[in-house]
C-alpha cells in the first residue's frame, strides 16, 4: 500500500471510530498555509483538531512516536488559522490524536485515541 493510499485508509477508519465515540465531523484535511489537519471534529463542547497516523510495522516506533515537535508546532499554528477562518465555533477546542496500527492485510489491530495530545 502506497503512503497516500496508507494515509486515506487511516483517516477513514479515524473518522468511523471517532463518530462512534461521539465526535460529529465537520470536516476533513483542512489546509492553510500552516500546514493540514486530517479531521475538524465536534464533541461535547469542544472543537477538536484531529492528528491521524497510521502505521503497518512498528520497525520505526508507533505512530505516537512518529509526531514530532516541528508537526505540533504546525498543528497548534494549523488549528489557530482555522479559529481564524471560520465563525460559529466553539470557544474552547483542543488537538487530539489517532494512532492507527493495520496488518498486511489492511486491517486495524489498533486504534487509539488519545485526547489533548498537543497542549
């Protein structure tokens, strides 16, 4: 599976189990000039900037090792650019993450998710 195709896999399969726990969708791969983020998601009273990484072997760490400092630096100035750029948004927000392990076969052996990932 190629990277982007990888990627795709991942978000969609983040979006699934994240609207099972509640987050309500609205949108995805925002980019500005910043940098992207993979999922805009409400929930409860927050607006939540989702990080979805995904994974097929751990031979270079797991996919919460694999967000570096430069990457939240570009989430945190992401997620300022689109409170921003939109009205109608919750004052308070957050960043989390989806870590995403799949076998050769595609399928997810791990989904995780980890809330205020990036403070």
């Amino acid at each position: 599976m190629k990277r982007k195709e990888l990627g795709a896999a991942g978000e969609k399969l983040a979006r699934n189990f994240l609207k099972k726990k509640g987050y309500r969708i609205r949108e995805t791969n925002f980019r500005c000039r910043e940098g992207e983020i993979d999922i805009v998601a409400e929930r409860k009273d927050y607006l939540v900037f989702v990080e979805v990484r995904t994974k097929t072997s751990s031979g270079f760490g797991s996919p919460e090792e694999s967000v570096t400092f430069a990457k939240k630096e570009k989430l945190i100035a992401s997620a300022l650019a689109y409170l921003n750029s939109h009205k109608n948004v919750p004052d308070n927000w957050r960043i989390d993450f989806v870590g995403i392990e799949l076998d050769e076969n595609s399928k997810a052996t791990r989904i995780e998710l980890i809330e205020n990932a990036v403070s």
